[in-house]
C-alpha cells in the first residue's frame, strides 16, 4: 500500500512539474487509476497555481464518473481563462446535465473561444440541451445567439426544427447561417427535382 501511494505521489509531483512532457504522461498514468485519484485530484483544482489547476482539470477529463463530472462542472467557473476551457472541452467528451446552467452562461463569456467550447459541450448532450440552447436563441446578446444556433444546428433531433426555424429570422447573418446549415442537416427545406 505504501509503494502505491508513493507511485501516486510521484504522478502528482509529476503532474505539477512544470514539465509539460511529463504532466502529459502523468495525465495519462492518473486515468488508468481510475475514481481511487479523485480525492487527490479534486484537492488540486484549490491550487494557487493556475497550471496546476489546469492539468488536474485536464486529469479529470479523462477520468469518467461523476465526481470527475462535477469537479469539472465547477472548473467552468475557475478565475483562470485556460483552465475554464480545458473544463468546457473536457465537458464535451464527458457530457453532464448538471453542467448545462453553467455552459449556457458560458456561451456569453468575452473569450469566445470558451463560448464555442461551452457550445460543443452542450450540443454533445444532445435532446436534454435543446430547451436551454432555445431558450439562449432568445438572448440579446448575438455572440450568444450564435453559439446557441451552431449547437443546435449540430444536433440530431427533429426538437430543433422548430427554434431553427425561428432563427432565420435573427438579424445576425451568422444565426441565419447555422440555422440554415442545422435545417439543412435535419433534411427540412431540401427540394428535389425530377430529372
């Protein structure tokens, strides 16, 4: 029991070495542990340093249960830009309802580069993120509006005609493209001429 909690030590010293190399390889040793690192990570995510904070989100990403969820759900909200998205894209791969509040207000943030990975995350949940990215498209805010149809537009479920629908109407150029892109996609509007 000793040599492992060494070996564990070891990852996490690792995993904070400031080497990028050997964080990622840490990353990759911690997830083949499985929930047994959670606690240890989880603790990291209190780090004062930024990069640390960041490969703890970036282990947890690759860890898949709830805990690993949850933690990751509140690395959406960290006061570093890097690490809120590595929790955005990891949220993707890991899809959560419980993230949903937080990607959506996500989809508004000044780095937009946050708002597309908050997008992805909520198009990987699919139908249960149809409402809230309706409810978005309804946002005065048209960087929002943007994210919301491109989500959707992603989507595969006939529950997101009827909000793309409505966006062709937006005033910005970008929605009416992801909503023709998503109609397109959902096979609603196509004509077909007999030769």
């Amino acid at each position: 029991m000793k040599r492992s909690r060494s070996t564990l030590d070891s990852l996490l010293e690792d995993l904070n070495s400031g080497d990028d190399s050997l964080a990622e390889q840490a990353v990759h040793q911690l997830s083949t542990r499985g929930e047994g690192v959670l606690p240890a990570l989880i603790a990291q995510l209190a780090s004062p340093e930024a990069d640390q904070r960041w490969w703890a989100t970036a282990a947890l990403a690759r860890i898949k249960s709830p805990q690993a969820r949850a933690s990751l759900t509140h690395s959406l909200a960290d006061q570093d830009i890097s690490v809120r998205q590595c929790a955005a894209f990891a949220l993707r791969e890991q899809p959560c309802l419980e993230a949903i509040p937080s990607l959506i207000a996500a989809l508004s943030d000044d780095d937009r580069l946050l708002a597309r990975l908050a997008g992805d995350a909520l198009a990987a949940l699919g139908e249960r993120s149809i409402s809230p990215l309706t409810e978005a498209l309804r946002s005065e805010n048209p960087a929002v509006r943007i994210e919301a149809a491109r989500a959707l537009a992603s989507i595969e479920d006939p529950d997101v005609i009827a909000p793309l629908f409505t966006a062709l109407d937006d005033a910005s150029a970008l929605v009416v493209h992801w909503a023709e892109l998503g109609l397109e996609r959902q096979g609603v509007g196509m004509v077909f001429y007999q030769p």
